[in-house]
C-alpha cells in the first residue's frame, strides 16, 4: 500500500470507535492523519488551504454534514479527492456527490481491505503504475516476452481476438527494439487484393496502366525498421508466396521491375483467426506459418484478464480528458464496477471506445454506469415506463446476482462485496426471489 505511505490524510468521524480504529490503521500505512468529529472543526482547519492530500468523511455527521462540508470545500480545494463513507440507504446521496466531483464512497460495514484498496486508488500516480500494456499477470508475461526478443531479428506472429491489442503490442516492440526506425502498418484485409502487391512491393513507373511514376510500397519505406502486417491470414495465396520468398532471401522486386531491393526490416504478422484451420482448409500456406512464427505470442482476450479493466479505464479516461478541458476528472467506482461485469466482446478497443463516447457526453466530473454504458435509445422508444421500485429491484436483483456469480456462491463474499451484512444479502435475495 505505498500510496498511503507519507501521505496527509484528513478524517471526519464523529463514532469514536470507527475513528480511532480507522486512525489506528491508516497510520500502520504510513499515513498522517489527522482526525475531526464534526464538520465545522474541519471547516475551519481544511478551508483556508490545508496539505492534506485526500479526505476522508461520513456522510452524516452532527451540525454541518458530510455534504455541506464538501460543497464549501469544492470552492477551495477542488482537487481534493474524497471518499465518503456512508449507511447503505444513503446511496443515491452519494452517488449524487460524486456527480458533484467526489472521488469515491464505501458503505458501512466495509472491510478494511476494500477500504484501504479504494483510498489507494484515489492516490494512485501514473508513476506508481509503469505497466505499459496492462497490469495483469497475463500481460507482465506479455511484456517481459517482447522485452526478451526485442533484440532479435526473427519475425514474429501475434494472434488473438480482434481489438485485442495486436497491433498495440507490435508498437509496444517497435518502441523497444528500435523507436527512431519506420513502423509501417499494412492492414492486409482493407486493401483490395488487385492492389495490395503494388502497395506491399511497390511498382516500376509504365507496371500497369495508370503507373504514371515509381512507387516505393511498405517492404521498401519499413527501411531498418519493423514491416506489420495485420490480418495476414486475408493475404491472397499468390502473395503469400512471394512474402515468403521477402522473408527468406531478404530482397524483392518491385512490380515490373528488374533488379532486386534489399528487404532489411523486421516482419510482425497478426492474425484473429485460427491458422491451423486456414492452412487445413488451404486458405493459409504451411511453409509460411512455420516461417513467421520463429517467435509466436498469443494475446488473451479482456474478458480473461480482468484486472486490467480498471487500468485501462484509468488509462484512457485521462488520455482523453485533456479534451474535455478539465470537466472529467475520472471514473467512478460504480463505473468500474459496471465495466467489470461486461463480458467486452470488442475487447480492448470496444473499452477504448466507450470511454472516448462517455468523457464526451458525461455530465459530471465521474463517469458513471450510464456514461459507459447508455441505455439503447430504441429501448425507450418501444417499452413503456416502469415504477421506479421496480427498476430499483431490478437493479438490486443484478447486483446480488453478479456478486453471487464473483463469489461463487459464497453468501459471506457476496455480502461483502455489495457493503452489507450476511443477513441483510439474505432478507433481500427472499425478497428479490434470487437464488443462492
């Protein structure tokens, strides 16, 4: 829990208990904390400009509330981020606040883990996370795999689901093996096939009509650098030779021409389909499968690394907050929480892409569920409205469900999870019909 260590932290908590006990461990991690009982003590040490570098305060508290005291406090220290601590029925208020620019809110009881894990979130720097295609284990091993072959000449097959991050890999090696060297991109399935020859191999002026000059193609511009050919299974069989013949004699031909090029590049191919069953069907020649995959590396999909879900959000929120001139200031942990559950058929690219839709739209400082996930329009066009409890109940029913699916059954993880206790989780799921 390093982002906690040497950290100035400000507590307001009026049950004497919870306050000491949370004192007692935030101290443990390094922090300083100092620790008030109302929110007009508060007031009056964090108004004028403290260094404190997070807040952390019920939502109720005796006089001035946990929301009064973040409303004057949002006029001096806007970058100040909060988490909020509150009953379960006091959800929606919070959620409200964090529309307002809080940063996060646990509910009562909480387990110190989770307490500890949400606070370090919010202190987090981009420097405390050097991971450059993600923080799972799945892809550390990635990493250190390209870290490993950056220095060899050999090509490379990259394959996996489409959005995956082929081509973000392949960049990723560019970067460390020779960053000031071309990276050319040739996407193999969006160049028709009459002309993906004269693109690849470049063309002699009079080749074809309509030549009117030479034209250097992809091969020859990739100079000393890496050559990436993405979707390779899409290549035409009578092209696939002749990459096979670039790759095995260095050298081509331009088309109509006459004397050799020298090839010098690196070959990164990637492909989302299965080449055992392209070359089975004879879509896909064997000697050159054998050829590209000197070095092979499979990318697994999103929804089997998990844990780099909430990097990612993180990730391209602030690479596209710039453009919102400071309106978002990031993602909620209802957000995170949604995208969690997603199963992200589009991957890495459907997240990317969400995130880049809802920084847009949002209209609060936190995306929240719907700014990543809105509701299908024609929805409200074609069902007709429903009381809200019924919404609510629904909403409650896919919560316990999805906590009982990420707990596997267990009533004590799943009670956990969702920030109430066992016998609470059991009276709603008799109510709500869910089984166990």
């Amino acid at each position: 829990m390093q982002s906690l260590s040497r950290r100035h932290i400000a507590l307001i908590e009026d049950d004497p208990l919870m306050g000491e006990s949370l004192v007692h461990s935030l101290s443990l991690e390094g922090a300083t904390v100092n620790w008030w009982t109302n929110g007009e003590e508060a007031w009056d040490a964090l108004g004028s400009g403290s260094g404190h570098d997070l807040l952390i305060c019920d939502l109720r508290l005796p006089g001035m509330s946990g929301e009064e005291l973040f409303e004057k406090l949002s006029r001096t220290r806007s970058d100040l981020p909060v988490l909020f601590m509150t009953a379960f029925g006091e959800i929606d208020q919070a959620v409200e606040l964090m529309r307002a620019g809080a940063g996060d809110f646990v509910t009562k009881p909480f387990e110190l883990s989770e307490f500890l894990s949400r606070l370090n979130a919010l202190m987090r720097t981009p420097q405390e996370a050097p991971a450059v295609l993600g923080v799972s284990s799945k892809m550390r091993s990635v990493e250190a795999f390209l870290q490993r072959i950056a220095g060899q000449a050999g090509p490379l097959l990259i394959t996996g689901e489409t959005g995956a991050g082929k081509e973000v890999a392949a960049r990723h090696l560019h970067g460390l093996a020779c960053p000031a060297l071309p990276f050319m991109a040739v996407n193999c399935a969006a160049i028709p096939a009459d002309l993906l020859e004269s693109e690849l191999f470049g063309h002699e002026r009079g080749a074809f009509t309509g030549a009117e000059r030479q034209h250097l193609g992809y091969a020859e511009r990739a100079k000393d650098g890496i050559l990436f050919l993405d979707e390779i299974a899409e290549l035409p069989t009578a092209l696939q030779a002749k990459l096979l013949r670039l790759i095995e004699e260095r050298r081509f031909y331009r088309l109509g021409g006459e004397r050799p090029v020298s090839f010098r590049a690196r070959v990164v191919a990637a492909s989302n389909r299965d080449i055992a069953t392209e070359i089975a069907e004879g879509r896909f020649r064997e000697d050159l499968f054998y050829r590209l995959e000197t070095f092979t590396l499979e990318l697994p999909a999103l929804r089997d690394r998990p844990e780099d879900i909430d990097w990612l959000l993180d990730r391209f929120t602030a690479a596209h907050a710039s453009e919102s001139h400071g309106r978002v200031k990031g993602v909620s942990a209802l957000a995170k929480e949604a995208a969690r559950t997603h199963l992200w058929p589009g991957n890495v690219r459907e997240l990317r892409n969400r995130v880049e839709r809802a920084v847009a739209l949002a209209s609060g400082p936190w995306l929240l569920p719907a700014d990543l996930f809105p509701p299908d329009p024609l929805t409200y066009a074609t069902e007709p409205s429903k009381p809200l409890a019924d919404i609510r109940e629904a909403a409650e029913r896919r919560a316990i469900e999805g906590a009982l699916r990420d707990s596997d059954g267990q009533m004590q993880k799943a009670a956990q999870l969702l920030g109430v206790s066992r016998t609470t989780l059991w009276e709603k799921m008799k109510r709500l019909g869910v089984s166990p």
